[in-house]
C-alpha cells in the first residue's frame, strides 16, 4: 500500500511503497477513508516529542474494516469506523477503573506492524499511521458509526472533537449555569467552546490573538471575545464575570504564556484545565501562596477522558440534532498527494482542520 513517511524530522514527507503486517489477535485492518492534519502530528514530524525514524503519523482518521484479527468482537468487515490513538488493554488498573485513555500496557511504536519493501521497520506513528491508505490498530481504538456520516467528519471525531468537547464534558465536569473562559481557539479551542455550550455553560469568553478565530468562537458559541493582547485583559475577565473570574480556564494552546496568564482569570474556588501541548521541557510558573489562598484547581486533560466506544457515538448524535458543529471544523480538503500542502497550511495557524481524502481503491 502507499504511505506518507516521514525520514527526516522537518522534511516533506513522501508518499512510497510500504508493507503492512495483517492484523493480529485484538487487531482490524481499516481502509482510511479520510484523515486530518492534526498539530500533535506536526509536533511529531518537527522533532517536537520523541519517535524513531522512519515513521507514518496521522492519528484523526476513519474508514471502514476490512479484516477482522483473531478475538475481535463487536465489530464486522465493512463497518464504517472512527479511528483513534487511544489504545486500551482492558486489563490495567486505568481500564478497569474506566479510564482507557490512560492505560499503562506498553506498546513498542516499532514492533513491525509497517516496514518498507526492503524490512526496514516503520515506526507506527501514535499507535495509529494514518497518513496511509491502510491501517492496522487495535480494536479498542476504534468506534462504529452511521453509514451516512461522511468520513471527513468521522475523522474529526478521532482526537480534536473529543479532546476539546472531552476537556469540559468529562475532565472538568462543567456545571450548568458556570463561567468558562477558553484561551486560544483554534481546532480543539473551538471544541471546548461547543463543549461548554453542551454542558449549559452560562457565559463562554474566548481570547485569542486573532480576530478571525474570535469571530469563529462567537459562530462556535461563545458569549464574548476578548483579544489576547489587549491591555488589562484580567480586567475585562473580571468584569464579564460579576468580579468573581471563571468558574472554568481551559488553555487550549500549546503557549506558556498562556499557561503562566490561566491562574489569574480564575475564580476563587476555579478550575484551570491544561488541554493544550507545550513541547517538552517547557515549564509555566505558580505561585503557590496564590493557589492555596484562592483554593484553584489545575487539571491536566489528555484526549478529553474519553472512552471511544461510549463517546463518539454520543457526538455523533449531537451532531444530528444540530448541537456539535463538524463541517464548520473543516478549512480544506486535499487529495493524498497534496498532504506536504496541507501540513505547510496547517502550520500557519489559521487553519482549523485541514482533511485528507483517499481515493477508493478498486
């Protein structure tokens, strides 16, 4: 099958030969259907977080099965799946205490399951190696959904929707009737906002830098916009919030500063929500004398705590009633052979989701 490899950290990937082992026990063979540039993979294809090398990324993708490994049930070929990189053994304390998206199973990225013509292993990328017309994953990775859902869609579903909407549904556990404030809203800042508007959020105040995505925000729900680097921005936090700061700060961006300026838009008895990804190493600064006076909370939030089975379909179905935005996610569709193009779009910012769409194989 073709692949987009990465062999150099940085460098255009390209679209090659590669062989895919069959599915194991536990394991499916998808045909990707669509998949979406997310900025963990871009993080990786930088050099950002660490992999081997050569390697397939792509982690936000969707298809359909075309072969079954040996025990996997629930599932038959030609369903039309959602595929994501949270990968659960179903025996390990997180799994059995329902949460699988922190299951400690090792699994080796490097254990064979792509390689090139000439046996050279290929790193699978996030467990996942979408960037690919075929993958092979483990059945816990996967969620079913309706025929009639368009895979580019689907593919929004497998790490953005859920990471964003996951922060406030199940991470934070948003109130009805609570103050949020969203910093950054990009991709998964978007999310959080239709997350906040879902969990009955009275007030959603979202601050970036650009107005394009403030205008986004107010399309996407929130209730006010505020520019980042607007003068006494705690002011204006202050000020929309009764004096009292949000319930709810929930970063949403990868920049430390935004971290470091989080504590000070928080209420007294606030919970800061760490969604976004620094690159390793970075650190953000709290003064705890602050912290423990103003009784915060600072939660960390990985893939939104979402168990894929239960909660795909729950959005899926929110989509359907008109309450969860998708097709609004998408900036562009581009074709498997212009993905170098829709990576160097993606890194510019301004793109909410850029969409691979496959070509059907006959």
């Amino acid at each position: 099958m073709k692949a987009a490899v990465c062999h150099a950290h940085g460098a255009p990937l390209t679209i090659e030969d590669v062989v895919l082992r069959p599915p194991g026990p536990g394991e499916v063979r998808i045909a990707v259907e669509a998949v979406a540039i997310c900025h963990s993979d871009i993080g990786y294809l930088d050099g950002i977080w660490a992999s081997r090398l050569p390697a397939v990324y792509g982690h936000e993708a969707a298809g359909r099965i075309l072969e079954l490994g040996a025990g996997v049930q629930g599932f038959q070929v030609g369903d039309a799946v959602v595929v994501s990189m949270i990968r659960a053994c179903g025996q390990c304390r997180a799994c059995r205490t329902g949460k699988p998206f922190l299951c400690a199973a090792p699994y080796d990225r490097g254990n064979g399951v792509l390689s090139l013509p000439d046996g050279t292993v290929v790193e699978h990328g996030l467990a996942t190696g979408g960037f690919a017309e075929e993958c092979v994953v483990h059945a816990s990775q996967i969620a079913r959904v309706p025929e009639d859902l368009p895979m580019e869609l689907g593919a929004l579903l497998a790490c953005g929707v859920i990471t964003g909407a996951g922060a406030v549904i199940h991470t934070a556990q948003v109130e009805p009737g609570s103050t949020v404030v969203v910093i950054g809203a990009g991709g998964v800042g978007l999310n959080v906002i239709q997350g906040a508007r879902l969990a009955g959020a009275a007030r959603v105040i979202a601050i970036d830098l650009a107005q394009e995505k403030l205008d986004a925000a107010r399309d996407f729900g929130a209730t006010d916009v505020l520019r980042a680097d607007m003068k006494g921005l705690r002011r204006a936090v202050m000020a929309l919030t009764d004096g009292q700061g949000a319930d709810y700060v929930f970063v949403a961006v990868g920049a430390i500063a935004a971290y470091n300026q989080a504590p000070s838009l928080a209420g007294r008895g606030g919970t800061v929500v760490m969604v976004g990804m620094p690159p390793s190493g970075a650190r953000m600064e709290i003064e705890p004398v602050i912290a423990a006076a103003t009784a915060q909370t600072y939660r960390g939030s990985f893939m939104g705590a979402t168990v894929v089975q239960r909660d795909v379909p729950y959005l899926v179905e929110m989509w359907r009633q008109g309450r969860l935005k998708l097709e609004e996610l998408i900036t562009q569709r581009y074709r498997f052979d212009q993905i170098n193009e829709a990576i160097a779009e993606a890194r510019q910012g301004h793109v909410r989701r850029n969409v691979i769409i496959m070509e059907k194989r006959g």
